[in-house]
C-alpha cells in the first residue's frame, strides 16, 4: 500500500515542479489527483503551496477522508470567504489542470480567489504520475495477477453461441468477484470505458474509442466493447480488459478462437507478436515516444499490413501504446507528436493490432515498465492464441 | 426509438431558447447532449445555430456518426483554419455547457473562432433536456420492466454470509445478460457511479457520493457502493441499482432482509414510504423544487428521524429526488436551492432514506414522471420489504 513517507515524497516532487514553473501553488479538483497526492478520494480541493503544508478541503465525506488521508491539514470546505484568506495571496500564479477541471470551477476560483492568476499544471501533474514509484508497480503487478486469472479461465466459460456481451458478462463477473472495482478513471475529455471489450468475428468496428478495437456495443447511446453479435466457430474473439484493484490499472488483451483461425490472422498476430517486442526492447530511458511508434508504423508497413494498422482502414488510431496507473490513458503515450523522452520506472499498455475487414480484429496487449534493459513485462501470462 | 422527427423538434426547441438568450449559436461537447440532439455518440463537436442547420463535425467514427446520426449535415472535423469560416462569425455569442467542459477546451475553442464571445449554455440545455417526450418516457419505462426483472430474482440469490461485492456482483450479471450498457453517464464534476449499491447492515456509510447511501466501497480509491462486508440475518440490505438500456437511465431502491428487521428500522422504512407518497403527490407541474424538499425533511423531522435523513447524521445530503434520463443527474433536482417549478413529463427518482447508525440504511425510492395528477411511477414493483 501507500505509505506517508511515499505521499511526502510525491508532495515534494511536485513543490519543485511549481517553484520551476514559477507557480506558488497547485489547486488540484480532479479525484485522481486528490488520491495521488493524499491517499483519500473524496469530494474535495487540494491545495499544494511550492512552500508549505498542503490543505486537503472536504465537502464529503470529511470523516472518510481524516481516516484515510495521509497528509496532515484535512479541514471542512471552508466560505468562499475564508478560502481566500486561506490560500495563498494576490498576485500568486497558482496551478490548476486545465485539462480536465471545468470551465464553472475556474470561473468560481477566479471570483473567489481575486488577484490570483490561474495557470495550466495539468502536464506537471500528469508527468509525474506517469514515473511509478516500487509500491506503486507492485500494485500494478498485483492488479495484473487477479486479471491474469481471469483470462486463464476463459477457457472453461467461452462457447460458440454465446453472444458478445454474455462473454463480456462472464469476463466482468468474475473480475468483480475477486475485488476489480468497476469504474474505470479516465482522463480525456469525450472517452469512457466500461470494463473492456469482447470483440468477435468480421464484423466492422468503428466507434469514438481512441483505441484500436472499439467493438459494436449495445446501442447508438453505448457504441463500444461487446455486442448482441454470436460468437462462432474459427473467428477471432479478441478480450481486452482492465484491471482496477486498490486503484491500479493493468490493461491486457488476449486471443483465442474455438477451432482455428485462417493464415491471414495467423500472419497479422505474428507480426503483432514482433512489433510488440520491437517495442519492447526500445522501452528504456531516454528513448523518444513518437519514435518508438513511428518504428512499430514502419514495421506494419513492411508487412503490407500498414492500412490495418491500430484499427479499420479509414479510422486507424495514431499510437501504438499508452500509459496506465490510477488513470486509463496516462502518460506516456506512445504515439505520433508525443516528442517526450521516456523515463524509467513508466509504465506503459503495448497494444500492436491489426483490424481485417471481414474478418476480425487481432492482436497483442501487455503492460510494461520502462527499464535500463528495456520494458520488463508486469503481464505474466503467454501471448499466443488460446484455441479451443 | 428516438425519430429524426424527434430530434428535429429538439433542435428547433434549442434554437428557440438561444435566441430568447441572445445567443447566436450553440456549440456542444459533451457526448451526453451531442447524443440527445444527434442519436449518435461519437467524438465530435456539435454546431447548432439560433437560425439555420445543425453541423456535426466528427474526429471519431465518421463512418457511425453517419450511419446512426438523425441530422442531415455530418462531416469530418475539419483544420482550425476552416472551423472558423464554418462556425458563425465575430461578434456571435456562442454558448457552450460550461458546466462540464474543460478549460482547455474552452480556451482551443475561443483561440480558432476568434471574435466569438463563449457563454454559458449549460441550464438551457440541462433544463430542456430534462421534460421528456412520450418515446423517452418509453424508453425509461422499458429500463425500469428490465430494472425490475432482476429486482425479482433476488430472493434467489441473496443469502447470509455472501458478501456486498458477492450481491453486487450478481445484481450486475444479471443486468448486464439482459442488456445493461454498463457506464453510467453522470454529468457533475467529481462524482462517479459504478452499477448501483448493495449496502447491509450496521456498517458506517459515508463517501464521497452526493447521495443519502454511499456505501464503504472496495479500497480508499474506490470508496463507495459493495464492500467486502459480510451480509447477516436480520439486518437490512439496500440495494440500489441503476439500469441502462438503450442510453435511458432508471434508478430504483429495493429492501431485503434475511429473517426479519427490528422495530425502529421497520418504523423508519414506513416513514420513507409515506414521505414517497407525499412528494409524489406534490409533483405537479408548477410545484417548486425546493418546497418539496423542505416538506419531506419536516416529515422526517416530525418523526424524530431528522437527523438520519438523507444520510449519516453530520453528513446528510440535502435532497429528496433528481432527475433522471441520459444522465443519472439531471434536473430537476428536490433540494434545497433549487426554486426552479417542475414541469410536465419531467421524469425524477425520488429517494427518501434514512441511515440509523449501527443499524444500517433504509428506505425506498421509485422513479415517477410529472403529471397533473402527481406523480406517475414508472417502476412498477411493490415497495415492501422483501423478506427472506
């Protein structure tokens, strides 16, 4: 678990970012932040001077948050009054993370926090959530076991006739029996994401998802993961979960298929197989993120495969992975315009997939951390093709 | 199903309001309202004139939006350069849910339509949103039949000694089997919801969640709805469930107890049910939010039960009821502030709950649609405590 000393630690990591961007303070609103830097996610505003003692402000539940919050100052949501004498002065640039905070919330703290220039953190933020301290990737190993074990019983529960969404029911059901917490954080504004995807066969999938293999979902209201569609003999079924156990996220995706699948789609996993490891070895600090993807285009390319690459031809998504932690889509991202240097102890969800029109979706997924020798997998669990 | 014929009288209704506020356009971004003025719930950005035609221009799946889309002019996201010549010109005022977009939108937004004035949209679009057509309230209906028929089955899977997480975990299933599309859309900054509640027992419950149960929840990070507590005879068990089909949220509360409750809870729960009956009478068009409200608490509060009402003593929310459609917080709301007067065929769940400390949570709630007689229920399944 998270400990006091490690909450300190992210607290003064975050003050010498402030005092390097001339910020004398961070206003944190988003409940990812909150729990990054106290321990406790409840309603409540986070104020983090570059100097001085945070003040974790509670609008509910006040009780909750002194029993589990790791920082010292955890007080009642004071007047619009009293929060200006509290926190800081006139004149201060104070950091907030435009990114995700909404416009009502700015307009509110600009009124009644006169004087104070409100500035963009949002980056700050997200960049040092993105390197994972020891506790941390334990607990994302530990998140990868449960899922893992899920994935492993696959098997005994996926039939031909079922529908997309009974297998999805059967995936969720037994992640949540074994503590998966349900709600998936994300960050981006215009995505959400309920559990995962159980994705079968030929037919097309396009959706808002910025990911590779969106499925049909339900309805025009719910248009992503599984589907009423029946999952039949020698077609793909493609499981892309997420795991969310004490906060942490892991992400994998596995193949499998009753019978046995066409050379085509052996071909395309095969070459999923080799971009990941690609991928794999350039995973160590320093080693620049829009490169690591533009390589893994390349290699989708030479395999004549470049217009299936992450996702239908026509919708392809520009990334080859992502990075995870509290949130769903943290950073890194590997992916075109992302110019940033990885850094170690990152860690990242590789995805090298392929969608074949007619056919289906297939691919890879498995959750790294960036090391000196490069990713060291946190997904321990083989890669090829169940089949059943 | 939503008609083209529906969406456009929508739309015209929209144009209407901007123009009694003086608003030239608006433009919309949350995936929530693009859906209920489109049909289709794609990553796009939605162009609605006081005067002239809908455009939505969308980064993701172009190819759905078009094929599930009910307007006639739907077409890629274009460069910034052309979303200025496209969207209106200087000197519009264009209105934009300010409620829920984030700054940085907000700012990309105002830098490439340079000279527009952005302003706040929000309550015009919440509060249209919020009086439902008969398809809507048909499709609500539909949520609640299948909201029901696994409300039904709970007697054959609710036993002393499975845990919260076990009760969740089935009640999800089950809804998931029959269609629940998973997320639920929520629109407040902050709050979050994943499935429902199952809550038993003495257990303290307190979140962060605006509402009266919240539930211990799995982990600090995820501290709200089933916990790992073990369900016992003779101890109430509230289960509070939200069902999602086809975008249209119903909410509802049932209890059950294995053997039997004691006086003061029964007592309680008798309460609640009289409060119900007294805000669905009162819910008639023209009657003002917050007078309900303000009756139901003097109710608890005649019956000793004041401070238990709407949550932990020290903790109480201040509301008795919230709209629901889309998003599982919509207008109108029960509470105090609210002065807003209901309206025909707006469709609210309605709450009322107490938590006895050591004893656990009670109480009922039922979603109605507003009518000249009163409330209407829409979840049509006996209030009684079932007992097991």
């Amino acid at each position: 678990m998270i400990t006091r000393t490690e909450i300190d630690e992210r607290i003064r990591r975050l003050q010498a970012r402030l005092a390097e961007s001339a910020m004398q303070a961070a206003l944190l609103l988003m409940p990812s932040d909150i729990f990054y830097f106290t321990g406790t996610r409840q309603n409540s505003a986070l104020w983090i001077p570059a100097n001085g003692e945070p003040v974790l402000l509670v609008r509910k539940s006040l009780e909750r948050a002194r029993a589990e919050g790791l920082i010292g100052d955890i007080r009642p949501f004071p007047s619009s009054r009293e929060l200006s004498a509290l926190l800081g002065s006139e004149g201060d640039a104070v950091g907030m993370t435009f990114d995700a905070v909404p416009v009502q919330q700015h307009a509110w703290y600009s009124k009644v926090l006169p004087g104070r220039r409100l500035a963009d953190c949002s980056m700050i933020v997200r960049e040092l959530r993105s390197v994972k301290s020891p506790a941390e990737i334990g607990l994302i190993r530990r998140s990868a076991e449960k899922l893992i074990s899920v994935f492993r019983e696959v098997p005994a529960f996926l039939k031909a006739g079922m529908r997309e969404l009974d297998l999805a029911a059967e995936m969720e059901y037994r992640l949540r029996r074994i503590g998966h917490e349900g709600f998936v954080w994300m960050r981006a504004f215009n995505q959400e994401l309920f559990g995962g995807m159980a994705v079968s066969g030929g037919a097309a999938s396009y959706g808002f998802f910025d990911g590779a293999v969106t499925g049909k979902g339900l309805s025009s209201a719910a248009p992503q993961g599984a589907s009423l569609e029946v999952i039949r003999e020698n077609e793909p079924v493609l499981l892309d979960f997420v795991g969310v156990f004490d906060g942490y996220l892991v992400d994998m995706t596995r193949m499998f298929v009753i019978g046995s699948l066409d050379a085509e789609l052996r071909r395309a996993f095969g070459v999923s197989l080799e971009i990941q490891e690609a991928v794999r070895k350039a995973m160590v600090p320093g080693a620049i993120c829009e490169e690591i993807y533009r390589h893994a285009a390349a290699m989708a390319e030479d395999a004549g495969l470049g217009g299936n690459f992450m996702g239908m031809p026509g919708e392809q998504s520009r990334f080859v992975g992502h990075g995870v932690g509290l949130e769903l889509d943290e950073l890194p991202v590997l992916a075109q315009g992302f110019a940033m240097p990885l850094q170690a102890e990152q860690v990242v969800a590789v995805e090298p997939k392929f969608v074949i029109p007619g056919k289906g979706a297939i691919g890879i997924e498995n959750t790294f951390a960036v090391t000196e020798a490069g990713g060291e997998r946190l997904t321990r669990l083989s890669d090829e093709i169940v089949e059943l």
